[in-house]
C-alpha cells in the first residue's frame, strides 16, 4: 500500500478543500445575487432632437453614428460660426436645388454652371454615369467641354434598361449638331463597358470621333 493511500499529499488535501470553499461560495454568490434588482433604465445624454441630428448625419458618406455624434457636438458648440452658417447654406441650397435639364447635372440653376460657361468647348461632350464622377472631372480640369450625365448604367442584373437612362437626350444633343467629339468615360466594371459599347453602337451614324 502506497503511503499516499493512507495520509493525502499536501498538495490533494489543499485541492481538495479548496475545491469545497469553491463550490461553497459558488452556491452562496449564485443565490445572493439572483435576487440582486436590475438597476432602472435612465434616459439617453442628448435630447431626441440631437439624438434625430446625429442618426441624420450617420447617413451621411464617410460618416458613422460615432462620427455623427462628434459632428453634432462640434455644431453645438461653434453655434454661431459653423452650425448657424451651415443652415443658411443649406436653406439656400435646399430651395435653389434643381437637375439641369441639358446635361444632367445638379445645380443652383437650369442650365446648369458648366452648360452656360462661355469657356467650355461646344464641341466635346463627356458622357458620364453619375454627377459624381461628374465633379470628380471638373475638379481635376481635364476636360475642357461639357458633360452629360446618364444616371447610372445599364445592369441585367438590376433591370436598368436603356429607356431608365438618360441615353435619347445624349442623342438628341448630338443629333442636334456642332458636336466633333464624344468621351465614354463609363466606369471600369462589366456593367459600365456594356453601357459604353451600347452607346458606341447608338453613335455610330453621326461624324463624331
């Protein structure tokens, strides 16, 4: 018979009546604090306005619900020289607002800014998907002639047909005449080259390059 057998190391007699400790005090923080009240709900730090402020924003490009917060935070506290400026701009904005009925565009008015700038070349028109990349190009200054904006691209899978764009007005302004020069600048996507191809067919009948 092994000596262990008869007298526990010290090591299996600290285990063990550690182990009952353990579950003891278990047992007794398992019954005390299941009848522990949950604290009570307290209402948010902002008001509902600035809480509605703050989610309007997170819907924002490039802005998340922290983002948001920091946004509205910095408006109330520069109220006089952000956030007051800020609602004027967008009052003005808001009520001027109108799509140029030539080219696509969105601006302050119909003809749009680039239609009625003198500076343009007439006779070059740069066909694009949305007045996103719209502005992307004017910002870059590497297209000195007007633009048309299809609004979107065509898409089997979406169901976006030529009839859901802006494709028959691009024809008319060509057709109309004084237009040498066409640029499809579609994006670089399956979907963006099949709209080019569709409007490289469509154009194919009028002396432009």
């Amino acid at each position: 018979i092994d000596s262990d057998d008869l007298v526990p190391r010290s090591d299996k007699r600290v285990e063990c009546r550690y182990g009952k400790f353990r579950r003891s005090h278990e047992g007794k923080a398992h019954r005390d604090f299941s009848f522990v009240p949950k604290p009570p709900k307290t209402g948010g730090m902002a008001s509902q306005e600035i809480d509605a402020l703050a989610q309007a924003l997170s819907k924002l490009p490039g802005l998340g619900p922290r983002s948001a917060r920091r946004v509205v935070l910095h408006l109330m506290k520069k109220r006089e020289s952000v956030l007051q400026p800020l609602l004027r701009a967008l009052n003005n904005v808001e009520q001027r607002l109108v799509v140029c009925e030539t080219c696509g565009n969105i601006d302050t008015g119909n003809p749009c800014g680039i239609c009625v700038d003198p500076r343009r070349d007439i006779r070059s028109i740069c066909v694009v998907e949305d007045v996103s990349d719209l502005w992307a190009l004017d910002r870059s200054r590497l297209f000195p002639g007007k633009y048309h904006v299809l609004g979107g691209r065509l898409s089997a899978l979406d169901g976006v047909r030529p009839e859901d764009l802006s494709i028959d007005v691009l024809i008319t302004r060509v057709a109309a005449g004084g237009i040498d020069e066409v640029v499809l600048a579609m994006n670089a996507t399956l979907d963006g080259q099949t709209t080019a191809h569709y409007l490289a067919e469509r154009l194919e009948d009028y002396p432009i390059r």
